[in-house]
C-alpha cells in the first residue's frame, strides 16, 4: 500500500521493460523535439533555471529535425545534464517520448514540450508530487506565451483541475506530466499506434486502471504556447477530435464508454447550423466556432477509421465541457 492509502496493481511491466536499479538517477526530463526553432533556446534557458538540486537528465529526443534545434541543444550542455536520442523513425511525438523512455535512467519520468516553457521549480514541484503519487499533471498557463485573441479561441487547458474527456477518468497533456518509472513501464508507456493525442489520454487512463490515482498539481506550472494562426488552430483541433473515436473504441470494448448516438451527432450539426453567425461576429467568436467544428470534422474522421460513432460537442451530465480544448 503506498502513501496515498490504496494498494497498487503488482508491477509487472507490458512494455516488455524492467525497472532496473542499475545506473538509476533521481529524474529524467523527457522532451521531443523536431525543428523545435526559434522557441527551443526559451525552454533550455528554463531548464538551466531549475532550482531542483537532486540527480536528474534532460533528454531531447530528436524526432528528425533539419532547423538549428541540436545546435541550441549542444550550446546549452554545459548548463544541463542534457542527453540527445535520435528517434527520427519513430511516429510523432509519442514514438519520441517512448524512445526516450526506454533509456531513461530516472526513478521519475517528466515530460515536457519544446515550445513551451517551463516555471523555475518545474522539476522540484514535479518531483516533489510524485514523492507522494504515482501519476501527476500540472497546471498549464494560457497567458503568458499567448495573446488575448489566441486565448479567447479555446477554454482555459487546466480549469483548476485536470480535463476528463468523456467524462470519465482525468488525464493530463503530455506538455506537463510526470510518472513513477515502474507505474509508467506497468502501463505500457505513450501508444505510439494511438496517434499523438489519444496516446496522451489512453496512457493516464491505463494508470488510473492500473490502481493509481493521478493528481493535479497546480504548483507545477507550464506556460503552454498555442498556435497562433487559424488555420493550425483548425489542423491542431481536427487531430485532438480524430483522436476521441479511437478512444470510444477501445473504452467501448471494454464497457467503459456507452455507445455514440446519431441523436447526438444530428444536435451537433444543428448547433454548428444556428451558430453559423458566429463567423461574422468577431475574431474570438469566429475562431472558437472554427475550432470546434474543425473538432468535429476530426470526430467524424476518426469515426469513420475506427468504425464506432463518436460525433458530438455535448458534455456528459454534470461534466464541465472540456473536450474540445486540447492541451
């Protein structure tokens, strides 16, 4: 039984990985990176910040970068612990944190983005929490790195606690997570077949399943950079709702998801029909509108991939509506 008064599943690792004592350090920074310029020298600058005194790493996982990034990244080693892994044949940024992951040698998994820019005690507030969970995500600032306008086209990322798609279990964004080593071998790691955005949530839902809670920590705070045009904004969300029926579908076998409803997809586009308006009345309502419907388009995609019906921007009964921010 650990330190938060439940007993875990026994830790036996599906991703084919032992948790080793061998050459262990404290924690490991998990960061893909691929053509991570001009905002990767932000993010190493907050790293050689770090008021966290313990043994730790810094791994840049290079998913196949041609701009400056390894030049920034070697410029910094004399600042950080920093370790470089090619992972450019791995599949997007999940296959380059499970290619990090596998040669980690932190007792503690942090992961973060490359574009973002972590706090001063980042690692300290992380570490700290794990002390006492087995699974954590932190808080992510909207504000800092964004402007009103990008800000007003999505909801907050962390409304002072973790989002719950579906309505059913938490998750944490992959930009500001952090696991236990074994809890996070126990789970089988990022599913880099998922594709970026499901691997995030299917990976902190097989924790919680696994036994474990995983908690939010406002403390450990991140300031999230969002895309700042349109037309990312829409390719981002189109992913993020691409992602949901993939997720309905492995729940649903499972018994964990009820089955979509056509009720549901019929209400969504009549929504979409009567807030049309919204195009012409103003750049925030405008690029929430596109958001949400590039969401939706995504939800119908990914229904058509994995044959299940998952379309709607409905939140469950009594649920905040989070499922169509993103992280």
């Amino acid at each position: 039984m650990d330190n938060n008064g439940y007993t875990p599943a026994p830790l036996t690792s599906r991703s084919g990985r032992s948790p080793s004592a061998v050459d262990t350090i404290d924690v490991s920074v998990i960061i893909p990176v691929r053509n991570g310029m001009p905002y990767l020298p932000e993010q190493l600058a907050a790293l050689a910040r770090q008021t966290y005194r313990g043994r730790w790493e810094v791994i840049i996982s290079d998913n196949g970068s041609v701009d400056e990034s390894l030049d920034a990244v070697r410029a910094a080693s004399d600042s950080i612990p920093l370790r470089i892994v090619d992972s450019r044949g791995a599949p997007g940024a999940a296959g380059a944190r499970v290619a990090a992951a596998k040669v980690a040698r932190g007792q503690l998994l942090l992961f973060c983005d490359a574009d973002d820019v972590i706090a001063d005690d980042w690692v300290e507030q992380m570490s700290k929490a794990l002390d006492q969970y087995a699974a954590v995500g932190g808080h992510i600032d909207d504000a800092s790195l964004n402007s009103e306008a990008v800000q007003s086209w999505r909801p907050p990322s962390t409304p002072g606690q973790l989002q719950r798609p579906f309505g059913l279990m938490s998750f944490a964004g992959a930009g500001n997570c952090g696991f236990r080593r074994a809890v996070y071998d126990q789970a089988g790691g990022f599913d880099v077949h998922a594709g970026d955005a499901a691997a995030e949530i299917e990976l902190c839902w097989q924790v919680q399943l696994d036994g474990y809670e995983l908690a939010y920590v406002p403390t450990a705070v991140v300031a999230y950079r969002h895309v700042a045009d349109l037309r990312s904004l829409m390719r981002q969300h189109r992913n993020y709702g691409k992602a949901q029926p993939h997720v309905v579908a492995r729940y649903q076998s499972l018994g964990l998801l009820p089955p979509g409803s056509w009720r549901d997809a019929a209400a969504t586009l009549a929504w979409f029909a009567v807030h049309a308006i919204n195009l012409v009345r103003g750049t925030w309502r405008r690029g929430d509108y596109l958001r949400m419907l590039a969401f939706v388009v995504g939800q119908v995609q990914g229904s058509i991939e994995n044959r299940v019906l998952y379309v709607t921007i409905k939140p469950p009964r009594g649920i905040r509506n989070t499922e169509t921010s993103g992280v």
